[in-house]
C-alpha cells in the first residue's frame, strides 16, 4: 500500500497499478435499461454508446447496461472492458465462466434447438463442451480439402449473378450473399448444396431461424416500423419460436441425410448421441459458419471498396502472380504466399470483428487490469468486451481507426496480430478444448482471403457503395460497377 497526495491508502494490484473503483453506474431500475437500450439501437449506435460511456467516465472499464435489458435479459448490469489489455480477461478460462452466456445478457428459447444447449453455450467445465469441441476439429479436419472449390462454385455463381445484372443497375450483394454463405458452408461442411436440395427458400428458412435467437440485438427491420414499435417488437419479449420450427424440420431432414457420416464419426470417436450431435452440426453450420459469413463477406467488401482502385491495383498484382506461379491455381499455399492479401483479411477483421461482443461472469473475485489502472470484480458480476473498441486500442495499434491496408505485413506487423481478437482468442493463440475460441479461426482466415482473391481474378477494379447497416448487425453493400479482368487466369478449380 502506498500514500495518495491527501493522505489515504492507495491499494495496488500485483503487477503495480493503482486499484481503483470501477467508475460507472446502472441508474435508475427498469427506466435507465430503457433509456440505454434506446440509445445504442436507434439514437447513438452500438460504437457511440460505448465511446460515450468510456468517455463521461474517463475510463476503458466502465459499468453499464448491456442491452436488450430488462424484459428479455435476466440482469442487464455489465463491467464493459474496452481496451485491447482488459478485454483479455475473456480469453482466460480460469477467470470467466462462459455458460450460457453467447448472445450475451438473455438466452434464447432452447425450443429452437430441440430442447438441447449448443456447444457456443457451454462453459469449458461441462465434459460435453470438451467432446463437441473435439468433435468440431474433426469435422473442419476431415472436410479441409473441399473448402476451396465448394467456395469456387459459390461464389463464381454469386459473381455471375452481379455480372448478369449490373448491366441494369446497381446489384445489392447482401442477398446473393446469403444464399452463396448459406451453400457454400452446407457442401463444404456436408457435400450437399441445400438450394439445390431443398431449394432457392433453403438460405431464408436458416436466416428466419437466425432472426429468432438474434432479434433481441437487431434494429432497423425495415424503414416501414417507426422505431418505438420495433424496439416493443423486437426487444422486449421473445418471438415466438414456433415460426421458426416448419424450417427447422426441413433443415434437420436435410442435415440428417447429407450428414450421416459425420454423425456416425460423432457416436464412434467422440461418444455423442445422435441428437446431440445433429443439432450441434446444424448450429455450427447454420449459425456459427453461415452467419459468420453472412456479416464478415459485407464487412471485407466493405473495406475493399472503400479502399479503391491503389489497393485494387496492389492486389492484383500480388494475386495474379502467385496463382501465375502456381500453375493457375488457387490453393492453400498459394494463399499462404499472398502477404497484402492476407493483411487486408485481418485489417477488416480488426476494424469490423463481426461478433462484436464477447461475455462471461466472473468466476471468482478477480482484478482486471487496463493500461494504467486496477479494478476489482466481484464473483458472478457479468463482463462485456466490445472489440471494435478493444481493437481500435490507441495504445497498441498506430492510425487506429484507420484501414491500413498493410498494417499486418512484415515482422512488425505480424507482432500485431497478437492484439487481433475476433475468434474470442488472439490471432497468435489456437482453438482448444479447453478454452472457447472460435475452431473456425483458420477456416475463416482461409475464406476471407479466398474472396479476396477470387474478387481480384475476377476484376481489375469495382466500385459498391456501403448503404446503412441491414438489421443493424452486416453492411448493405451495393455494387456500382465491376471492370473485368484483362486476362483470365482461372476458369474452373
Ligand atoms: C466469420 C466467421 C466467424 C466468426 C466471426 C466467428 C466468431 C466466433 C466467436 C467470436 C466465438 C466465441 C463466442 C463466445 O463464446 O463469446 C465463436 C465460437 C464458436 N465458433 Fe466461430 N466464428 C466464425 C466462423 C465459424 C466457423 C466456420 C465455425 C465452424 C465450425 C465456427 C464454430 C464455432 C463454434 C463451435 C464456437 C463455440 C466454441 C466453443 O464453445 O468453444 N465458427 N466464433
């Protein structure tokens, strides 16, 4: 313990910092959760509610509510940490426990997913999290070699329809997006193309099942809802499950069939029940991966456009002549090759991660440390990591909010990616049994770079506009124009 200037005891933690209180308070009960949840859907957005809290209090780790609020969550009451240095407590099993805790402050009916838990719920204590875990490295291993051309005949038809169409105008890729994410993860993951199987309305019966667990953190369903109605529809009590069921049945008949192998894997070598197993595969395939997808895709296009026709240019260049030199093809070690492309992948992941909160209580009475200060959380309390905050950390990362193109190119810029958080673990940490990293790290590092090669195999140069944010969680992205590519370097994979 050391003096402060009037005379006090000042406490500090282990490692030397001042342990202070943490600033912040929840307000008023029920009025102030409202008041809140107002003011990060509609009036401030998720980014300025946070940078407002972190800025009247002076501090990185703030107490707040953390919408939806009262209603559909059980507490509201949040420890926000909002630097790249206390946002690490999350990644610490020993410190947070992760049950139930996914989509945050509320958990969705469990009538969704036939009654069970979906692993992403689990905390790494529970024996079943470690086997379903093992379970999904087995799955990402074993199909491994399909991801490149199931993604090839995805989005090559996603590119042939915005060719077929710019002709007459401008072609929103969100849509096209969803139904590409949707069948690409299927027949990666199953070796079947549900739109096929199932057909074209295959995307929107996972995308309706989607809105049901993730409506409590949507906004701006449609212009058509003024706001005050919205926010009574969506975040206030949950929407019935059953409109989700008819689709959901269809989907389990479709993941059963084109499944079967792997739920055999899953009873052989992992000792699961098929129903657990089959619910699990559609979670991991339909929410995990497919809406990763659906959100990451607007996001890296997002940047790109916005980063125009310089890095266009650049892309080009490094693209065309790796895949030159690999015979025409696109493979993993090609891609490995390509250090600007892979770059840009993580600049758009760094400045849009597109599960933007992680959670868990704390398992014991801790302390949590920021750059300069101490704070001490009590046992249960609920912590709330925002990444585009933590990521945008002046402290760890120059030009912050700016997209820097090569920022993660060389030695130096490799040193970064420790503070690169958007699998719930540093880029430089792997998935394991033991701790709740996303397993889908590489497999997603793999497809942000394969769009962005196939985008610039395709096209010299594009230009797409970001209009607004659809449903408040992915960017609309609309194309404006596509110039082809002089040479084609790749027809079929
Ligand atoms: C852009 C795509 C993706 C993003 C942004 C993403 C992000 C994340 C994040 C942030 C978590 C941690 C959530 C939490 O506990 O707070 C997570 C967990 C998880 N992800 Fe991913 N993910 C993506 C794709 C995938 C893919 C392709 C798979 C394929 C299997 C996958 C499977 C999972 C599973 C099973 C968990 C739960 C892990 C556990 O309980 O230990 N994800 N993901």
């Amino acid at each position: 313990m050391a003096k402060t200037g009037n005379g006090t005891a000042e406490e500090h933690s282990p490692s030397g910092l001042p342990i202070k209180q943490i600033p912040g308070n929840y307000g008023i009960p029920v009025l102030s959760p409202i008041y809140d949840r107002l003011h990060y859907y509609y009036f401030q957005g998720h980014m300025g509610y946070f940078k407002s809290h972190a800025t009247k209090n002076n501090s990185t780790v703030v107490r707040l509510n953390m919408p939806p609020g009262i209603f559909i969550s059980r507490n509201p009451h949040v420890i926000a940490v909002l630097d790249a240095k206390s946002f690490r407590v999350l990644f610490d099993p020993s410190k947070v426990e992760k049950k139930n805790t996914f989509t945050g402050t509320y958990v969705p009916p469990l009538s969704l997913y036939s009654g069970l838990r979906p692993m992403a719920y689990l905390d790494t204590t529970e024996q079943l999290h470690s086997s379903l875990k093992s379970f999904s490295f087995h799955l990402l291993a074993s199909r491994k070699s399909q991801f490149i051309p199931t993604f090839h005949k995805a989005y090559s038809s996603l590119f042939d329809t915005v060719e077929a169409k710019i002709a007459s105008g401008p072609v929103e890729f969100n849509g096209l997006n969803q139904s590409s994410a949707f069948d690409f993860t299927c027949n990666a993951f199953l070796g079947a193309v549900p739109s096929e199987v199932i057909g074209p309305s295959a995307s929107n019966k996972a995308a309706i099942w989607l809105l049901l667990q993730l409506h409590p953190l949507a906004s701006r369903l449609t212009k058509f809802i003024p706001w005050p109605i919205e926010d009574l529809l969506l975040h206030c009590v949950p929407l019935p499950p059953c409109l989700a069921h008819g689709g959901y049945k269809t989907l389990e008949e479709f993941f059963s069939k084109a499944g079967e192998s792997l739920l055999e894997d899953a009873a052989n070598k992992f000792g699961l029940s098929r129903d657990v197993a089959l619910h699990n595969l559609i979670f991991m395939t339909s929410f995990n991966a497919n809406a990763g997808f659906k959100i990451f895709m607007p996001i890296l296009l997002k940047w790109l456009a916005h980063a125009g026709e310089t890095l266009h240019g650049k892309l080009v260049q490094e693209i065309r002549s790796v895949v030159k030199s690999s015979n025409g093809k696109i493979t993993l070690d090609a891609l490995e090759k390509m250090e600007l492309t892979k770059s840009v992948v993580w600049e758009a992941l760094r400045l849009d991660p597109p599960v933007e909160n992680q959670f868990g209580h704390a398992r014991t009475d801790l302390i949590i440390e920021s750059h300069d200060t101490a704070f001490r959380v009590k046992k249960g309390e609920m912590i709330c990591g925002y990444q585009p905050l933590a990521m945008r950390d002046e402290k760890v990362f120059k030009n912050a909010e700016q997209f820097v193109a090569d920022r993660f190119v060389g030695d130096q810029g490799k040193k970064l990616l420790e503070y690169v958080y958007w699998s719930n673990g540093p880029e430089t940490v792997s998935p394991t049994v033991g701790n709740k990293q996303c397993p889908g790290k590489d497999m997603v590092i793999l497809v942000g770079r394969l769009f962005v090669a196939h985008l610039f195999l395709r096209y010299d140069t594009f230009s797409a506009v970001h209009d607004g944010m659809l449903l408040g969680l992915e960017p609309r992205m609309v194309f404006k124009s596509v110039k082809k590519a002089s040479e084609v370097l790749i027809s079929d994979q």
